[in-house]
C-alpha cells in the first residue's frame, strides 16, 4: 500500500551547517589516517601563513607532533603572526562559515571560513576534548581558551578563557587527534612542510616529529611576500546574477556608474562607448537593474572581448562586410548572437554591425596582475635547480586570466629533467599550498594527461625522469572539495593550464631535440671510429705514409667534424627561458 | 610596517550555507556546460525515484529537454510519486540543509537536503528565474507555485502560489537553464538515464530529448522495489562521539538499556556479559556518560569484534596461555591495547586475560541486511547479459559490513566479458545510481585499478572487452562532494571493493583458465591436422589400406580426441556462480 505523503514528510527537519560536515567529514579532509593529520596540520600552517602575508611579517612557523598512544597525537602550531582578537578567536576556531577571507575577492590560501573550525569539529568528534588556543596581537595582553563547537546550533563553546600581560605576539593551537597516524610517506605531514617550503621560500618551517627530530626548513628569502589587494571583478567574467547582486548593494547613481565603481577595467570612455548601444539600461537607477538589463550588458561585454580578441571579426564589422567567406560567416554568426540578446530581437545584418561598430572602440583593461600573487619564474627555477639538482629546466609563466564571476587566475609551470631526479613526479600546488591528495580527480593531473608528450620528445613521459611543478593562483581557488585538494574541472582553468603545459611543452622539445642531435651524432662517431683504424691502414699503404701519423690525422678530423657534439652538450646543459 | 590584528579582523562576517553554496556550486556538480544539466536531471530524477519507493509506487518518470536557445534548455521532471505537501514544497526546493533524510539511517539515493534546492540555485544563478512547481498528494487538489532562495538568508521565496481541484497525483519541476549544453556522449542526460534503466528495472523512463525524439527504457520487473527500513547504528562501527550523542538524546534509564535500545545487533544477553567488565558504566544515567566512558564502551565493542574474528586470539584467552608464540604474541597485544582503555591503566597479563574471559561468549548480531536495498545479484546478471550480450559473466555479491559510525553498506560487482563487448568499461553506481563524472577521484576506480589483474588472466586488463559493474549500497554514501559523483577513500568501504574485485577475478581467472586452455587444444589440434595427410599417406602405403579409408579413421580420432574442447567451450558459454 502507498504511503502518503504526509507521513512521509512528517520528519521533514532543517539542519546547521555544523551537523553537514560533521557527518560528511570526509568532504573537509578528514578521510584515512595520514591525512585526517595533514589535513589539521594544513589548516592550522595555512591559516598562519595567511595571516602573515596580510600583517606584512616574514612568518617562522612551529610544529609540533607528540604520540600519546596509539593512532593518538597532539599537535601544536605556533607562528609569528599578528594574533587573533579575543572576541574574534571563538568564532574563528568554533563556527563554520565565519571567516573575513570568504567575501573577499584577495588571494589567499584560506577562502571559505571552515578550515580553523574544521580543526575543532575534528579534534572534538575524535576526542571528546577542545582545542587548546592561546593568542595575542602584541598589545601586552595574552589570552588562553578552549574552544568547542555546539553542532546543533553553529556556535562556538568557550571555556578557561584567561588572560594575563606578556610581550609576545602571534598565535598557538593545540589540537590532540585520535584516529590519526604520522608517517613519511607521500602523503605525510613532512612532505607537506617539505613541500610548502619549497613554494615559500620566504618561510622559515621548524617541524619537531613525534621521534622528537627537529626539522628545519630555512628561508631562502628575506622579504615577505606581499599579499595581493582585492580585486574588482572583470566585466570579462562578470555573469547577469553578479550584475543584480552588485546592483542591490549600489550606492551609484546610475547603472553606467556602478560598471566604473564596481568592475576591474571600466575606465568612463568605455561607459561612454557603451551608451551608445544600451543608453536606457546604462541611465536607469541601479535598484531598478532587471535580469535582462543585465543580460544586455553581459552580451556587450561579451562582444566587445570578441572583437578585441578576432581580427577577422573586428575586420568585417569595420568594413561592413557583405559578402562573407565561410570563416567571416562563422564569426558573423557569433556577433549576431551577442547582437541578438543586446536587441531583445533577431538582428539584420545592418542591425548587426549597428550595434557592433561602436564596440570597436571600446578598450577594457585586462585584469590586474597585482592582485595575484604568483611564486615567480625566477624563484621556481632556482627552487626547482636547488631541490632536484636536474640536467634542465624549462619555467613558463602565464599571463592572468579570467575565469566565470570575473574571478582572475594564474598559471606557472615548471619543468626539471635528468640530473639527479629519478623518476616522474607531479607536484601541484594551489596559491603555493601543495595539494598532496586526490590527484585522481584534480584538473591539473587530468591537463598533463592530456598532452601528446610524444610531440615533445618524450615517447613515455610518465616513466620519464621528469619532476612538472603546477602552481594554480587565484583570487578564489575551484576546489572539488572543502578539504581544498583538488581542481575543479572549470574549463578557462583546464585550457590555460595545458596552454602553459604546451608552452613548456615546446622549451622541452628544443631540449629533446638537442639530446636526440647529440645522440645521433655520438652513434655516426662511432661507426667512424670503428672503421678508423682499417681505413688508416689502407690509406697509409696508399699513400706510402707512416701508418700511425696517418691514423692521428684522421682522429683529428673526426674530432674537428664532431666538436659540434660538445657545443650542443654545454647548451644541453645551460638554462633555457 | 604590520597591519594590527585590529584590522585584519574587521572584515570578519558569517555567512549562509547557501551564500557558500553558490559560490561553489561546483562543489554541487554544477561545473562544465554538460555536467551541469545531468546533475540537475540527476537531482530531480533521484528525488522522484527516492519518493516513488519510500511509498511503494512502481516510478513512472517523465523527463523533457527542450532547447531554447544558444546553451539555453527548459528540462521538465515529472513522476506519479506520493506528491510533496504544500507548507513542506518551499524548503525542499528553497533552503539549503533541509529534508526528511539527512538524519536518518535509511538507504535513499538523496542524503543531504541540499539536491533539490541544488536546482533551484543554478536556475536562477543562470536564468534569474525561479523554478515552477506542480504538485499532488492526490487528495482532490493541485498545487502550483514559482520558488526562488533569498541567498543571504537560506530560506524560500515563493511567488505565484495557487491550487485547483484535481484528481492527479505526483511532482512535476520545470527549471530553466543557461549555460548548459545537451549532447549524447559518456556523461550526457541520455547515458545518466540509460544507466539508471540498467540499475534500476522496476522504472519507466520517458525521455523527449532536444531534437524531440522519445526514447523509452521500459521497466522488466513490475514490483516496486521495497524500501531499506531504518537502520540503528551498529556497535561495532560506533564512535565515543556518536555514543556521546546517543547519550545526551536518550530516555533509557541506564547506559546499559540505552545500549540494547539504540544500538543494533545487542540483545539482554550481550550486555549482560559486558555488565562483567563494566559494571559502573553501564549501570550509569546516559545523561552522565562521560567521553572516558564513551572509550570503554567502544574498546569493549572492538574487543568483542577482535575475539570473534580472530581464532587464535579466541584460543589464547580460552587457555590463559602464557607461553606465546610469536604469532600469539601480536594477537595478545592487541587485546592488551583494548584492555588498557577498558581498565585504564596499564594491565598484567593476568588482568588482560580477566577482561577479556567474559567478552569471549558475546555475541553481537551482524548488520541487518534488510536495510540495505542492493541490485540483486540475479538482476545484475540478466542485466548485464541483456543489455551486453557478453560472452561470459560473473557476479558477486558481498555480505553487508560497517564502517565508522556503524553505517552498514555493500558491495556489488558485476563482471561482462567478451561477446558483442569491444572495449573496457567501468560503471560505477552508488545505491543504484550511476555515478558519470569524477572517475578519477573515486575509491572504486582506484579499487579497480588496484587489482593486479595478470592474476585473474587479463595481461591487459584495460584495454580488453570488459564491462565492470560495481554498485555501492549504503544508508551514507561517503560520497567526496556534495556533488554526489565520486566515493570518499573510506578505507573499509575501499577493502571491501578490493575483497569483491579479487572475488570476481576468481571467478574470471576460471574463465580465462579454460580461455587458454581451449586455445592451447586448438592449438595442437591444428598442428595434428596439418600432418594427418601425410601421415595416412605412410600408414595406407605400411597396411596397404585405402588412403582415404586411415585419413578418416585418423580424422575421428583426432576430434574424439579433442572434443573435450567443445565441452570447455560450452561450459564458457555458460553461466558462472
């Protein structure tokens, strides 16, 4: 018999944010032993770096990992860093989805206002106990508390909350883990200080395993790094829900003014230039911004990145061309598109380049490279040639982008080969935090599966010694996941990784090419030194000359014609751009 | 100079979970212009079949895919399920975390509360529309309503409302998208219907794609699958925190009772013998259970597990043994470890064995498998035979088991080999339903390509005719996203896959055997035939027989010999256990 329906939804409940990632843990990162540890021991060094960067200090970090029993530890994360206020911190470390990074468009490596609480749902599920904080922004004052979180409601537990005066400043968290297991594998808590060193040569890493050895990670950099500013959106990227949420919170006047207040790259000439295609839509009140309005000005957007970015299309439009060759139809067709939904009407082919001719002019700067904060080409080759100690290193820096929300992003690649590296290693990072796990399912690992590295010279890339660093920055990251390991397949990202990977791509091909030149070379050598001695003898009873002078006369010649092997073997050798 | 902490921090803010949604709606599976219009026909067809089933309707859905312009769709979802009530409709499709199954034990396709809602989301970050409900829980009136998300808030906006008499009963969703696309390859609506068709037998899918053609998968069973009853956690996957939790809910007067009540599998008996081991703590108000309790409890649990899965352990305890080999040795450890958190302290070998003496008769009922709603091993293989037409098949299905937290799942695999199947296929399903995108990140493609499949025959297992069908059945999927695409690397739940795939390859090692046996036979056969002629020849010329008369006598024995070839390939035609 069917059951009725309200039977069915008689259970019907609403649950907190708190109660989801307490069931699905797994989703923050807590899956397995091994990386349950890293995860917490991510969180906490990210958080520190983060707040660093932002306070301008050059950050000396501090783990600490004892064993207390079995799959049992504690862990300690001390930094440098500007301190957390006392009525903040509870909320920092017990509330999920309380943060200042979530709203921002900066980058930082921290982004949704989970991770610090993460820690505390998990030491708490695992447990039974809080966390340990103890904090001070330098103002004489130190605070200690124990930190809870109430799952039902969200909110945080704070309990021995004291404080008493003292110079230092920074903060330190203590968090005991059960369920948990350190180890040295590829997956560790040292691979991951290991690693982040390696993208972060501004930081200094003191790392106290649970056999009490100290590890210690120098900084090679004496600077720190500046954190980038906050982005305004590029109207490249903006979507019509981006448009009407802005429009909701305006202070403009008018629409027009709201593009030049709020997007990236909108200087007024540009707004001016727009008014000639949508004056009603530009001229309203921003509150009154309907969905289609915003579609209108998306399209526009739209249209005038096409233009800027075809020749073929920008070359029809100022000619106002007719009679179209099969390519010009194509991007025709795409103006027409944009034109369309300008219009709210199927275009002419007047109507068209009507619409389409006053976009020509319209220049919108490209995003801001300021506010991202890449490792630099220079510092990963140095990194790359001083950790691995390669035969070659090709480094390829990619020129910010934009991906949907007008979100900028960046991509680095660097490639080492031979030398002391052994065997393929990928190594991904996000805003130079390593990702160590679900390679499985991360853009980045499917974008170098997807090249033909045959076209480069390597017949069986991933048996090939070769070690590829990928560095993703971004305002705001697209994880798969809130445990923040992997990429999200967002195709801008995808294309501009491989882009970056057939850029390097090419850099290799001249290396291979070379090693291949060389190789030949060597092996014609040979046959030749092989025959040397009976063509020496032969000559030399031809000629009636001394058998051995003859011999060393064309020893000579043979080195003369193949110097050349040296000279590619020092190019080999040297640094490529 | 350093930014104070003061000003780092006044930014600080809370947010929604449907602001943090949105803003990852990736995470949701909403990334990728395919992708995201089967995760919305996903959501929709997911929540129809789970309502179908909960009330013991045979599903009949409908789904209509209309174009409306350039990466622009309408879809409509409608089913003959038990209809949702009128108050409850808004939440489902208009806030975040809200639902009937997120609390409870029970097998269903949807867990979260946040699919649904998921939908209503994209549509009107895309569209700026809301999604249009019509319902019934056919009690003589039709519901109609438009529902929208106030972000900031998490909560419904619904506009539109209005009812009518009629005598329908079911749900229908129409939801218009942007920025999607419609094709027919691997990860397309059409292929995520298919599939489901495959798991799924006792449903109707009606599928109107773009072009308007009507595909239909019909159903082949005709009784309503029975839905998995609600599961009590099991002992032996419990944590200190879940019993915590137990604890502070719980009306029982003793922790004991709260035990026999709560949990499954434990009768009077069980903690009867645990009452031997600890008394205090059993006899004590839940509301006073402390966390060291909550540890005991579980040791205890874990302890009981330990003596029932280990023969050698069991036998130690039985004798007192005090001689240990080394074997011994690491089983007596082990109880030495649980007795330790059971005492708390350090225990004698006489205390270990003290403890552990009266754990030896209890008996702890294994999971129910009546909770568990796997495809059916029976299903599995008419499926894969109609469906492939493979030459062979092999199925397993394994035995429910827990992982943390007492959650009961299982495993299925389906094996297809050979016959009209030209290349490898994985499909992976969770509680029957197909699992498209993140192949990479997933622990049964792991598991998958974990096996070392030269074992079982296969030199080269993933470029061969194979289809592997593997179904996870549970009443929580540990799924890695919100997303619902891919399977958290639970280690039980990923040993479980491993222990069905080596099962499987047991099964196909016998079908590879005979595979090279006949051709070995063939093999021979062929080279006697080649000399049969020639032999005849001599052996006519020795006897003086006519030729013609010794080559056919030569010819019976050669097939009397080697008919054993045609009973191995009938048996390799045939069915596998």
């Amino acid at each position: 018999m069917a059951e009725e329906a309200v039977d069915i939804f008689k259970e019907f409940k609403e649950h907190s944010v708190a109660e989801f990632f307490k069931k699905n843990r797994h989703m923050l990162g807590y899956s397995g032993k091994v990386r349950s540890l890293t995860t917490a021991v991510h969180e906490l060094v990210t958080n520190s770096l983060d707040a660093c960067e932002e306070a301008g200090i050059l950050p000396d970090i501090y783990v600490k990992l004892e064993k207390l029993g079995d799959e049992h530890y504690r862990l300690t994360v001390r930094d440098n860093g500007p301190g957390i206020p006392p009525h903040i911190a509870p909320k920092v470390f017990g509330k999920l989805l309380a943060g200042t990074k979530f709203h921002r468009m900066i980058q930082t490596r921290g982004q949704q206002g989970i991770g610090a609480a993460g820690v505390t749902m998990f030491v708490q599920i695992t447990t039974g106990k809080p966390i340990h904080l103890k904090t001070s922004t330098g103002d004489g004052t130190v605070w200690e508390m124990d930190i809870m979180i109430d799952v039902m409601k969200n909110e945080p537990i704070v309990k021995n909350k004291t404080h008493y005066p003292g110079n230092w400043r920074g903060t330190e968290v203590i968090a005991e883990m059960k369920g948990v297991e350190y180890n040295k594998g590829k997956y560790s808590v040292y691979e991951y200080l290991r690693r982040t060193a390696i993208a972060n040569p501004h930081v200094n890493i003191v790392f106290e395993d649970p056999e009490g050895k100290i590890h210690t990670f120098e900084r090679s950099v004496f600077e720190p790094v500046k954190i980038g500013e906050e982005a305004k959106p590029h109207p490249f990227g903006i979507t019509p829900d981006d448009l009407v949420t802005l429009s909701r919170m305006s202070r403009a006047k008018t629409v027009g003014r709201m593009l030049t207040n709020s997007l990236h790259g909108m200087g007024g000439k540009a707004v001016i230039g727009m008014m000639q295609v949508l004056p009603h839509v530009l001229k309203k009140e921003p509150s009154k911004l309907t969905w289609n309005d915003a579609e209108r000005i998306v399209a526009t957007f739209q249209a005038i990145r096409y233009l800027s970015e075809n020749k073929v299309a920008k070359k029809i439009v100022e000619e106002k061309k007719e009679d179209l060759t099969e390519e010009e139809r194509l991007h025709f067709n795409n103006l027409k598109k944009y034109a369309k939904t300008i219009l709210g009407e199927e275009p002419t082919v007047e109507k068209v380049y009507k619409v389409m001719t006053p976009l020509l002019s319209i220049r919108i700067r490209g995003p801001r490279t300021d506010v991202l904060v890449p490792i630099g080409e220079e510092r990963i080759r140095k990194s790359l040639r001083a950790n691995l100690q390669p035969q070659f290193v090709a480094v390829v820096e990619r020129k910010p982008k934009v991906y949907s929300g007008g979100i900028p992003f960046q991509v680095e690649v660097g490639v080492a080969v031979g030398g002391k590296i052994k065997s393929f290693e990928l190594m991904r990072f996000a805003n130079r935090v390593p990702l160590l796990f679900d390679a499985g399912g991360c853009a980045i690992t499917e974008a170098v599966r997807s090249i033909d590295w045959k076209r480069y010279g390597f017949p069986d890339f991933f048996s090939s010694p070769v070690v590829v660093l990928i560095n993703l920055s971004s305002t705001h990251v697209p994880y798969t996941t809130a445990g923040k390991q992997a990429i999200a397949d967002v195709p801008e990202v995808f294309n501009e990784i491989r882009a970056a990977l057939m850029e390097v791509g090419r850099k290799l091909k001249e290396y291979t090419s070379k090693v291949s030149a060389v190789q030949e070379l060597l092996q014609k050598k040979k046959v030749l030194e092989h025959y040397l001695p009976l063509i020496a003898k032969s000559l030399a009873e031809l000629t009636g000359e001394d058998e051995k002078t003859v011999e060393n006369l064309l020893k000579k010649m043979v080195e003369e014609r193949y110097k050349k092997i040296n000279e590619l073997l020092a190019k080999i050798e040297g640094e490529s751009a």
